[in-house]
C-alpha cells in the first residue's frame, strides 16, 4: 500500500510538473506551449525629463536589405522598437547596393533585359549605371514609415552618400524629401543636392579606415562652408572622444549610432551589451521637434554605459536622473531613478557605482561645504569629464 502511494504521489508530482511547463493553446486544445514562450517585448529605458524636454532614444545611422543590410526593414522596424528606440533614421547608401544585383539575378525571368545587363555589366563603382540609378531609392523609407506607425516610431527618412572612406568618407543626408534627386559622381555636388532639400548632413565614422582624424583637403572644404550639421563619436564599437572637442567647438550635434547592418541581437544582445544610441532632448518626437533638437545640439551619445556631450547637458541630465537627499550633517544619499548607470569619483577616493534603481550613501569631506565628485563614465571632452557641486545645505 506504500508503495502504491508513493508511485501515485510520484505521478501527481509529474504532473504538476509537466502542468507548469506547459500551457493549452486559446484555439486548439491538442496543442500546448512552453510555459517560458514570450510575445515580442520591449525594454524600456527609463530617463526622466530633463529641463522640460523628454528625452528620446534614436539610432540615426540603419541598413537594410536595400543596399547592403542583411534584413528586410519590417525587421529593422520591430528590433528598434524591442530595443527600446523611439526614432530610427533610414539611410541606405546610395552608391553601393549589392543586395539589388543578386535579386535581379535571382528575378531573371521577372526582370527586363535592359535591366538585367544594366546591373550585370555596366553598374559601376559608383553603383550607378550609364542609365542612372534605375530604382525608387525612397523604397525602404515607405516601407519603414508604413510599419513604424504600428509600433510607435518616428522615422527620419534620409541616406547614406557613401565614397572614398580616406579622402572623402561617408555622410548621412537626414530628413530628405526624395533620395533620387541626391546622387551626382561629384560627392561635394552630391551634399549640394542633398543641402537643397534642406536635410540635415551627418559625418559618419570620421575614423573608419583612416589613420587619423584631422580633414582631408576635401573635407576641410564641406565643413569649412559649415555643411556638416552633426558628426558620429560612436559608431557601433569604433569610438572617437575627440569628435565630442570638434562638434562642442564648431556647434554641431553629437550622436551614437549603430549603423547595423546584422541584427543588434547578434551584435550586442547576445554580449549582454545595449546598442548605441543618441538621446535626443525635445518637446515630442515629431519629425519638425527632433530636427530642432538636432540643430541646437540637444543630443547625447550613450553607448557601452558611457555618455558623451556637451558639458551642461551632460550635467543636467545626470541632475535629473539622480535625486540628492541630505540625511544628516554631511552625509548624502543618491538615488538613480533612471536606467543609466553612473560611475563616481570624489578626489581622493575609490570609484563608486551608482547602477540604475539603487541608491549609494556619499559624505562631504571635513571641513568641505559642497559634495564634490567627477562623474567618469561622462565625457565632455576626449579626457574629461564633468564635474558635480552639490552645496551643503
């Protein structure tokens, strides 16, 4: 008999068990789903509003299939919206989309003959053809600005004009009005052309396949007649502080961008990091608020847990996200009510983490009338970063 009670214990445990693993699917009883299975989610990164603006997460710098990406924009769309982005650019190059021969090849029986030897045999280096670009290159920008009202996202329509990386390099066109009427072989005529549209020009990886940072002839002739609106200090892993000294300098906005081209899954996730991005501070993410925000240089670069910008907003933006309580005499308590995590460094002392929803106690020095402390996961410069006084009440 003990024995029998123990089997049938046994047996209601396993079922128990087999009940927690597994659901009954809503429209079909003889189909059952892992208890774990989860729908499309989004991570919400948490940043509070600072000086009357809300502060939005953007990636300005994305590829499809519709030049060189490895997926198609429906999902580029999704994956921006589960990263926790609220405004993604589309910028597909210009000049080098060879994703379109080899669907021209694979459609051989849909396509025309022009077409088809057009891409074979005359496309040059510029990835045009003697017949000019002979597609609608505002494609992939419907197509996302279509999805994207499902999930909530502002699109930028723009593109990438994409040259000799030493001598000229690469340069986001941003808020476009028709990607066709861009291109023309002389990439300072090109910028023109864009500039009539009144788009916004983005210096994308100033670093990338180059040995230093400082212009080109050609370069110093664009920003020179004050075309360069923003320039990338993040651009997927390459990192280039001194850009944050040059657009602080010359007024243009600072931005981090993954310029993916795989998924971020495969790029970031999976290494347990978060994609770059640029926090765009503005009244809402409306295309007219962003552009404003762009243009007086309301933006960030965070990326690897690390922020870059002008000294003020990086400032006020730590201000907002950590709440100062003066508990007795000199002792402090902070508290970070935002997803960013905060390294500090009061002169004299060990570094201390202040991770995201936690709270840190700090003290003023004796004899000291204000808490003092850098904050070194900030940079205001290529070596610095911003300094933090909170006066002793």
């Amino acid at each position: 008999m003990k024995k029998a009670l123990i089997i049938l214990a046994v047996f209601a445990t396993s079922v128990s068990a087999s009940a927690q693993s597994f659901y009954v699917d809503a429209k079909n009883p003889e189909m059952v789903h892992p208890s774990e299975a989860r729908d499309a989610h989004r991570k919400e990164i948490i940043i509070p509003q600072v000086n009357g603006f809300n502060v939005y997460k953007a990636d300005l710098h994305t590829h499809t299939m519709y030049s060189d990406g490895q997926v198609l924009p429906k999902y580029r769309i999704r994956e921006a919206w589960q990263d926790g982005l609220d405004i993604i650019a589309v910028t597909e190059h210009v000049e080098y989309r060879p994703v379109e021969a080899d669907l021209v090849n694979y459609l051989e029986k849909y396509t025309d003959k022009k077409h088809k030897e057009a891409v074979n045999h005359k496309i040059g280096a510029d990835g045009t053809t003697k017949d000019g670009i002979m597609v609608d290159l505002n494609t992939a920008v419907k197509i996302s600005e279509k999805l994207a009202k499902s999930y909530g996202l502002t699109v930028i329509p723009g593109l990438e004009i994409t040259r000799d990386a030493d001598k000229i390099g690469h340069f986001n066109a941003l808020f476009t009005t028709d990607n066709n009427l861009i291109y023309d072989p002389d990439p300072y005529q090109s910028i023109l052309n864009a500039k009539a549209q009144n788009a916004l020009i983005q210096h994308n990886h100033p670093g990338w396949k180059r040995k230093t940072l400082a212009y080109s002839e050609w370069q110093k002739k664009v920003y020179g007649e004050g075309l360069v609106d923003g320039v990338e200090v993040v651009n997927g892993d390459e990192i280039y502080p001194g850009i944050v000294d040059r657009c602080v300098k010359d007024g243009m906005y600072i931005t981090a961008n993954t310029d993916i081209h795989a998924t971020t899954a495969a790029d970031y996730r999976v290494y347990g990091n978060d994609r770059p991005m640029t926090l765009v501070f503005a009244k809402d993410k409306s295309l007219e608020s962003v552009r404003e925000a762009l243009e007086a240089q309301r933006t960030l670069a965070l990326a690897f847990n690390n922020l870059w910008g002008a000294d003020q907003l990086l400032k006020d933006i730590f201000l907002a996200c950590v709440k100062v309580e003066q508990l007795s005499g000199n002792k402090y308590v902070l508290t970070n009510i935002s997803s960013i995590p905060f390294v500090l460094q009061q002169k004299g002392s060990n570094r201390v983490h202040l991770d995201p929803s936690t709270s840190i106690f700090m003290s003023v020095p004796k004899n000291g009338n204000s808490l003092d402390f850098a904050v070194v996961n900030m940079w205001n410069g290529a070596e610095s970063n911003p300094d933090i006084e909170i006066t002793v009440k």
